[in-house]
C-alpha cells in the first residue's frame, strides 16, 4: 500500500530554524524555547515564508519566539524531520549568534526561554534530531573574534498579493439575484479547509479587498480568524464583476506600507488577473504548475503571488512570481 498523501501543498512542510547561541568565557551557551505544549525545548523555527529565503524567514521565528536577533551565519547545521500536520516537515538548522535580547516579544507569554551551556543543551533538546545538530555547532561557528555572517533580523518580508476566489454558492431562491447568492454548504466546508491552510502558511493580509457581493463577504467571514488581527477590510462594489483591468487598479492604489494585500473576487476576472501578473517562469524552490491555474481557477482557490516592487503603483503585467496555488479539494474539502 503505497504511503498517503500529505493534506497539504509541500510548501507548508519545508521549514527552517535557528540555534540561538553566544560566547561567554570562551564557551558556547544556547538558548532553547518551550515548546507550545510545554513539553519540550526547542529552537524558533516555523515555516519558509512566501518570497523568503530560509535564513530570514527564520530570523522572523527568532524575533517572534524567543526575542532575539542577531547575525545567522549560512553554514547549514544540518536538517531534522518532525511528523506535523498529517505529513512530515523537513527542517533545515542554521546558526544564529544573537546579539539582542528583548524582555517582551511577541510570544513571551506562551514560552519560556532559557540559555544552556553547548553540552546540556544537546542533551535537553527534546527531538533527537535537534540534539545531534546542536552538538555539531563547535564546528560550525567562528571563534568569537572572527566575523563569517550573512543576514541579520528580523528582515522586512516582500509585498504578497493573495487572490482568492469566493467559495462555492448557491441558487435557494429563483428570484435573488446574482450579487444576493449566499454560500452553498459545500462552500461553506470549503472555506474551513482553506482557513486553516492560511493559518498554517500564516497567510496574515494588512489589506483585504473584497467585493460587495454576499458570496464573498461571507467567504471573508468564514476565513477572517486565520488572517489575524490586524488585517484592515474594504468592501467594494467595484469589485463585483471586475475585469482584470479594474483589479489591477484596486491593487496599484494600496498604500506602501502594505505589504500583504488579500484580494477576494470572481471570475473569470481574477483568474485573467493572475494569468496576467504572473510571469511564466517558475520559482525553482517551490515549483508550481502555472498551467493549472490557467486550466481552471475553481471556487475557493488561493493563488499566493510574490511582488519584489517599492511601490503598488508599479505593479504591472509579469510582475509577480507565483508561489503557490491551492483549490478547497486538493487540501481535503469534504466532498
């Protein structure tokens, strides 16, 4: 019998973390986080974020988890496997000599850190992957004279733009009309399995553009617990039945200190968008099938685009790489 399929798109399992350490008298001390649960000392880690190189996505980690940040060297420590989210995560390992160490972070209230010296730190460690790796750290950091680092964090994250085709609807009476048509009940499954797939990528919007009509504004309300808090809501009606020139437009005049804009629409207007903001070469790191998303863009879709631009106004035809694209069906929406 041949090994089940992982209910999520391979992106969401390859993750990076770092080993927090510093030199005190000449001997290497880590720093080691509780786990979630509690349970076990580990080390920040979490998903490689869209448009993110490993190292910086998880510096991000570093600062969010444990409050620290400092110069990642890019030496990769070497790699762990950890079965999550019905598959297996891959886990690349990097040092990070930490230079800064807040009192308060964003996580400070749900862990604990603690710093350890090199050798009870490898025993402490609760996966026995992590153990051997942090246990190779002597040689793989320079002596605490010397300088051999890459980038320093938390970095900024590049622009996303997120679009997301409204969820399946309905036709219960005859005499609704179309911008009045509520979500089915397969559409409402569907909007479940897609809110904890952007939960898990922490697909977290400061923007969302969402059309007027009632399909998508219920699509919005069914997915608003996974994009955070801070996510600000325009609804327009202006983006009902907007062709891709009109989206586009929407899209440019997003203020700059957006950074991740999810916009929720109708096709065929967003499908002919993403078509036309996409390039048509592939990120060689998380290889997507263009091709598919042109075939069909179904109900509930998520298409994950990565814009390296300064400014939204610039955003044009072939600006975008894509990252990702995901239908309801291919993460487990109930049929």
């Amino acid at each position: 019998m041949g090994k089940q399929r992982a209910p999520y798109p391979a992106w969401i399992y390859r993750q990076s973390a770092l080993v927090p350490y510093r030199w005190d008298h000449n001997e290497l001390h880590v720093l080691l986080i509780s786990s979630r649960s509690g349970k076990r000392w580990v080390v920040p880690k979490g998903i490689v974020e869209p448009g993110m190189s490993p190292i910086a996505s998880a510096l991000k980690e570093a600062h969010e988890e444990a409050g620290v940040s400092g110069r990642a060297h890019d030496r990769l420590l070497g790699r762990y496997r950890q079965d999550k989210w019905g598959g297996t995560c891959d886990i690349a390992v990097y040092p990070l000599e930490v230079t800064d160490e807040r009192d308060d972070w964003p996580e400070a209230r749900r862990r604990e850190r603690r710093w350890f010296h090199l050798d009870d730190a490898a025993r402490e460690a609760g996966r026995r992957g992590l153990r051997r790796i942090i246990a190779r750290l002597p040689d793989a950091v320079p002596e605490p004279s010397a300088s051999a680092t890459t980038e320093t964090g938390p970095l900024p994250r590049p622009r996303l733009v997120c679009l997301l085709r409204h969820a399946k609807s309905s036709h219960p009476d005859p005499k609704l009309g179309d911008e009045e048509r509520p979500l089915a009940l397969r559409g409402k499954r569907a909007c479940e399995a897609m809110s904890r797939y952007m939960s898990l990528g922490e697909v977290h919007p400061d923007l969302v553009l969402c059309s007027s009509a009632l399909r998508t504004r219920q699509t919005l309300e069914r997915i608003r617990p996974a994009l955070g808090e801070d996510a600000r809501v325009q609804h327009s009606s202006a983006l009902y039945r907007a062709d891709p020139r009109a989206m586009l437009g929407h899209l440019r005049g997003c203020p700059d200190d957006v950074s991740n804009v999810l916009l929720i629409g109708h096709n065929p207007g967003l499908q002919a968008l993403a078509l036309r903001l996409v390039h048509r070469g592939v990120d060689s790191e998380a290889p997507v099938d263009v091709a598919a998303m042109a075939a069909k863009f179904p109900t509930g879709a998520l298409a994950i685009l990565i814009y390296h631009g300064a400014r939204w106004a610039d955003l044009d035809t072939g600006g975008c790489q894509l990252h990702s694209f995901v239908s309801p069906r291919q993460i487990g929406e109930a049929p």
